[in-house]
C-alpha cells in the first residue's frame, strides 16, 4: 500500500491556480474540498474516473480538488484488460495508477471476478475448464502486477442474488454453475498470494434500502461473510456500492444502521464504494429532483458514515457531465440525469453539500 505521506500529497500551488481560472468561481469558492473533509475524520473520498475525462482540464482540477482516491470505471474490467485468452494489457489502468500516484491520491482495483464485463471467450472456456485456474491465474497476474501500489482490490463482484433461489442467497453465474460456492474463497486466496497487503473486498449493491429483497440481502450478504470468516478466507472489507435512488427507492435507516454493526462485529471494515442516486421517475424541474437527490445521499451517510468501520466513500463519478440522457420521449425531456456532486458545468449540486455536511458530522476516526 502507498504510504499515508504519498496519499496527503499536496496538489501544487500554480497548476492549481491555473485550472482554477478554468472554471466558474462558485465551484473554486466551494468551501472545503470532499478530501480535504473526509481527511479531518480519518475518512478517504474519492470517485470513479476514467482516462477519457481526465483529458478535459477543468474536470482534472475538480478532481483533485475533492478527491484522495480514484478506481477505474472500466480499465481494470476483463474484457478490456484480457480481450484474448492470455494476451492481457494493464496500460490503461496503469495510466490511471500514474495519475493517481503523482497527485498523492490511493488507487482501488475494480473487479476481479464478476459475471459480467468479460471477455466473449471466457464464459465458454470456463464452462469447459478443467480447474480454477481459468481464474486464479488472472488474479494473480493483475493483483501481482499492482502489488505494493493498491490501496484496495474488489475481489468477488455481485455474487449474491436471493431471487435467483439457491438457499445460500448466491447468485446464479457460470462461476457458481462451474466451481460452486468456493469459487468465492479461492479467489481471495489467489488475490491475497499475489499481494500481501491490499485490502481484499466483497463488493455488492443493495445493502441499503426498504423492502423484503433487501432485507433478503442483507442476510445474505452477512452469512456470506460471517462464512467466509469462518473459514480463514482473507477478506478485509465489505464494499456497499450505494446505487441509490431519489424517487423509487428509499434507504431503511433503522436496518441500514443494525446491518452495519453487525458488519462491524465481525471486524471487517467497509467502503462505500460506487455511491450515486438515480433521479429517474421524478419530475423534470431540476430544482426538485436536485434536492430530492441530495436528501436521498444524506440518509444514506449519516447512517454509513456513523460507522467507525467505514473508512472510504467513493461516488460512482464526480460529475454528471458524462452522463447521457436515454432515448424515450420522457428522459430526453428530463435532459442530463442528475446523479452526482457536480453538474454537467461541474457545479457544485445539492448531493454535494450534502456529502460535505454528512462528512463534517461524521464521527472521527
């Protein structure tokens, strides 16, 4: 892991200034960055970027502004990293990691096994493989070739799924169909051969919000863990990815917070680890869907952020600009989802005060 040193690096005075004078003053007059926030409570935040946007120079200064770690998007997918059968390219996250690294910033690695995001060739060749090596062999070549310089790798990606009906909550995937459960424990173990020190994580969604499935998640996501524990399994961490929703979906505080103690209790830490709020099903006003958006990130983190576990709070993308309306009559009316801390101008929204207020409440670690 990068030393804490390397990590508070202090972006330089004139590249600053000069970005600066890029933007509007009201994002430069922001107040106190995210970083600058989570810092003060021993707390990272931090984004998901990807090297196309850290070409437009505004968005570069609003990035370093408020954020102390990054993970790829997409550069560390498999698909992109081994588009053919042994033939794997780590360039374009490698780009992202010297970013990261000459900005004093943490690095995440974002996913080792999932079900989706492959390459076309690799769920047939597993379907056919003789053992686990179809993917141990990847995970040490990808963990190996970032060894020393990952802050945290999410491992197993999105394996729990209790409406697929298997009774250990598990979801159905040609992973589990070809290698069983324990194709989630070996793939710890290869990670933590690879590399003795990065935070090895349990990355899924749904943890967070009201409702029979996710109550059924939550149990599940627990046993998965509480099992893993059990078995010497070298897990560190729970990632809640936090898709969030400001009009359909609604986070159950109560459950959210008993749910994060008993994480707690088995003495794992957690993440936050792709925060976002969708503001579709809302009106078009963006003045309402805004403030709708920002109440539905602060109900989330004052819970999460209560926690002395949580350690990281990353949001999947630091400004809506990126995004794109879908192509129904309804959401091209709606324009540019809503989504995260800054507009497409990369104005500061309401999400984004409401991080800063729910870090300067957060307690301190």
């Amino acid at each position: 892991m990068i030393s804490r040193r390397a990590a508070l690096g202090i972006i330089g005075a004139a590249p600053m200034v000069a970005l600066a004078e890029q933007l509007r003053p009201s994002l430069v007059d922001a107040g106190p960055s995210l970083r600058a926030l989570a810092e003060a409570r021993g707390l990272l935040f931090g984004t998901a970027t990807a090297n196309f946007e850290l070409r437009q120079k505004d968005f570069e200064f609003a990035l370093l502004r408020d954020c102390g770690i990054i993970v790829p998007e997409y550069e560390l997918k498999r698909d992109l990293t081994e588009p053919a059968q042994g033939i794997m390219d780590f360039s374009a996250a490698d780009a992202l990691l010297d970013f990261a690294h000459r900005h004093g910033m943490f690095f995440r690695g974002h996913t080792l096994v999932w079900y989706a995001s492959n390459p076309p060739w690799l769920e047939p060749m597993a379907a056919a493989a003789p053992d686990e090596r179809i993917f141990t062999d990847y995970i040490r070549a990808a963990v190996r070739h970032y060894a020393g310089r990952m802050h945290s790798w999410d491992v197993v990606n999105e394996a729990i799924e209790p409406r697929d009906g298997n009774g250990d909550g598990l979801r159905k995937s040609f992973w589990l169909s070809r290698f069983g459960p324990s194709y989630i424990d070996t793939a710890f173990h290869a990670a933590r051969d690879a590399d003795p020190s990065a935070l090895l994580v349990y990355n899924d969604y749904g943890l967070e919000e009201e409702g029979p499935i996710f109550d059924a998640r939550r149990r599940s996501a627990l046993k998965l863990l509480e099992g893993m524990i059990s078995r010497g399994v070298p897990v560190g961490a729970l990632g809640l990815q936090a898709h969030l929703g400001a009009f359909t979906r609604r986070v159950d505080q109560r459950k959210l917070e008993a749910f994060l103690n008993e994480v707690r209790a088995t003495g794992l830490r957690i993440l936050i680890t792709e925060h976002d709020v969708d503001d579709g099903g809302g009106p078009v006003d963006f003045t309402t869907r805004d403030r709708a958006v920002a109440d539905a990130s602060r109900r989330f983190l004052d819970v999460a952020l209560d926690n002395r576990s949580t350690m990281a709070l990353l949001t999947w993308g630091l400004t809506d600009r990126y995004l794109k309306p879908e192509s129904t009559r309804e959401q091209i009316l709606r324009g540019t989802p809503r989504m995260l801390p800054l507009d497409a101008t990369l104005q500061p929204t309401p999400m984004r005060e409401a991080i800063a207020q729910a870090l300067r409440g957060a307690r301190k670690r």
